[in-house]
C-alpha cells in the first residue's frame, strides 16, 4: 500500500503581541543586518492588490519610504526594503535593512518611525499612490514578456491560491485604488507592536543601544 502524502499544516497562528529582539552575535562585525517580521494574512482577491501597492509604498520599490530614508537620507545603508511572501496561506512581512555597525539602534528607530507613519501619522500622500500605480501598471508587460515569466505567474497564482484570471483585471483594479485602502492595510499589517526583531551585528557594540530602545525583550543568541 503506497504511503499517504505528506500535508502541511497550515493552521492560523496567532499574530506577535509583543515586539522581541534575537541578537545574533557576530564578533567585530562593521555592518548589521537588521529585519523586522510579522504575519500577513493569507492572499485574498479582495485585497491582494490593495496590500501589494501598500507594500511597495513603503518598502517594495527603490523609491519607497524606507530605502529614501535608511539609504538616500541618512546614507546608513546600501539599502532597505521590505518583502510579503508568496504563500498558501498566512505568510511572512519582512522589513530589512543591511546597515552601518554604530547605526544599528539608530537604524531601528527610524524602522519604528515609518512603521508608525504608515499607520497614522503620515498616511500615504496622493503623490506617493500615483507613482506606485502608474510603476506597476507599466511594469507589467515587461515582467510577463517570456515564458518562463509567463509560468512564474502562473506558479505564483496558484500558490496563492487566486484565480488564473487575476491580471485580467488588473490594471482597472490598481487605478481604482485610493489612500485609505492602504491606510487600512497599513494599520492592519505594520503595527510595530506586532514586530519581531532579527539583528546580526557584533553583540558587544550593540547589547547596550539595543536594550536602551526599550523596545522588547533582548534575546542573545549565538551564531
């Protein structure tokens, strides 16, 4: 009798409820990589797109929100981005940047900064929308122009769980977006009170800033 396939368990878990931070130690370390990582709800048809543009405002594009400020601004970076994970069901929202050894908490706060602005403060500008919608209208010939692009696509949809005919509305369903769907997925996804804290840096220059945020629990581990 042949063996029963594996099957994945991919029951909901429930969402951080308190910032942590694993330090990674990494002796003499002159650069830390820094990520911030929470649960993003499954892919949904209702708000893929809406949370997809959210994401690229913030953190998905060069242009976006964290990589003007950790790179262009404060020049602590190469760059920084965030990423949502093509998953079946719920999936990991990263926020990570590779930033200079002495700017490690520095570089956390301004995170935090945007984090919160995206949630209320400093919602997304009408100018920042556009420009997001017209890079990913444009772009969207030229990503699907090969057939291996074409079954990426494809691959993709189905891991997510979305009908084969997403795109054909795509363009339509990205115009008709406005500010406050993304407000809403903002506050839904990027509450920095739901984040856990990944920094590989060198514990004996960091130890001390990291703990002085106040931001968590400090969790030291070894490399």
């Amino acid at each position: 009798r042949p063996a029963m396939p594996a099957v994945k368990n991919v029951a909901p878990v429930a969402r951080p409820n308190k910032p942590k931070i694993y330090l990674i130690d990494k002796p003499g370390a002159q650069h830390s990589v820094v990520i911030a990582g929470t649960i993003a709800p499954p892919a949904d048809l209702k708000n893929e797109v809406a949370l997809e543009t959210m994401n690229n405002v913030f953190g998905g594009t060069f242009g976006a929100r964290l990589n003007m400020n950790l790179r262009e601004e404060k020049h602590w970076s190469y760059g920084a981005a965030s990423v949502l994970y093509a998953a079946r069901a719920q999936r990991p929202f990263l926020a990570y940047a590779s930033v200079q050894g002495d700017k490690t908490a520095d570089s956390i706060l301004q995170i935090l900064s945007e984090l919160t602005g995206m949630t209320g403060p400093k919602p997304v500008s009408e100018e920042e929308l556009e420009k997001v919608k017209q890079q990913q209208i444009f772009e969207l010939p030229g990503a699907h122009e090969t057939m291996n692009a074409i079954g990426g696509l494809f691959g993709d949809l189905l891991q997510l769980g979305l009908p084969l005919n997403f795109y054909d509305d795509y363009v339509s369903r990205v115009s008709a977006l406005t500010s406050e769907e993304l407000q809403a997925c903002a506050k839904s996804l990027l509450n920095p009170h739901e984040m856990i804290w990944l920094v590989v840096g060198d514990r004996a220059e960091l130890d001390g800033p990291l703990r002085a945020l106040g931001l968590g629990e400090l969790v030291p581990t070894a490399a």
